[in-house]
C-alpha cells in the first residue's frame, strides 16, 4: 500500500518544519496556516482524502502535537486511533503519524 507509505513521509517533513517554527517562534503553531509561505510552498496533503485535504494537526496538552491521515476508510475521525494498532487502523480510527509508535 502506497497511501500509508506517502502518508507517513509527508507527516515527517511536516513535522520536522514543525519544529523549525518552535525554534523560531517558542511555540507550536495552533493550525499548520501559518507555515506557508515561511516554511512550505503548499501543506502536504493527506492521500487518503477523498477531498484533497491536507495531512491533520492539532496541538496537545503537554506541549506535544498529533498529525494523522483521514486513513483508509477517508473519514476524519478527529485523530481518533486504533488501541490495537494506531499505526495500521481499522475503520472509524484515524492513522496516526505522528507522534511516532
């Protein structure tokens, strides 16, 4: 499956520009608007939307953040994710790309 594969690759640049905008600003960003044009000429879509959208984002308590894809089923859950596998979900759950598992 190529999805997953595109999905978790375009979640890792985007979190590493993630961090680049941390460094630069101490904080995370609250939507990922504000990394195009300082960091990203377009933000990375998600493959699996059937609308085009663009990977997820959400800031969490605690200082950390969530990125996911709609995943296979295309269907934005709200970063809900498998217990059993959030890597590798099954329909209803997102799949979560980052933080890593």
């Amino acid at each position: 499956p190529l999805r997953p594969t595109l999905a978790r690759k375009r979640a890792f640049q985007l979190a590493i520009t993630l961090h680049r905008h941390r460094l630069a600003h101490d904080e995370w960003p609250q939507s990922l608007d504000p990394l195009v044009p300082e960091y990203l000429n377009a933000l990375p879509l998600d493959p699996h939307d059937p609308q085009r959208e663009p990977i997820r984002y959400r800031v969490n308590e605690g200082g950390t953040f969530t990125l996911w894809s709609v995943g296979p089923d295309g269907i934005d859950n709200g970063g809900a994710a498998d217990p059993d596998q959030p890597s590798s979900p099954g329909e209803g759950f997102d799949l979560i790309l980052w933080p890593l598992d």
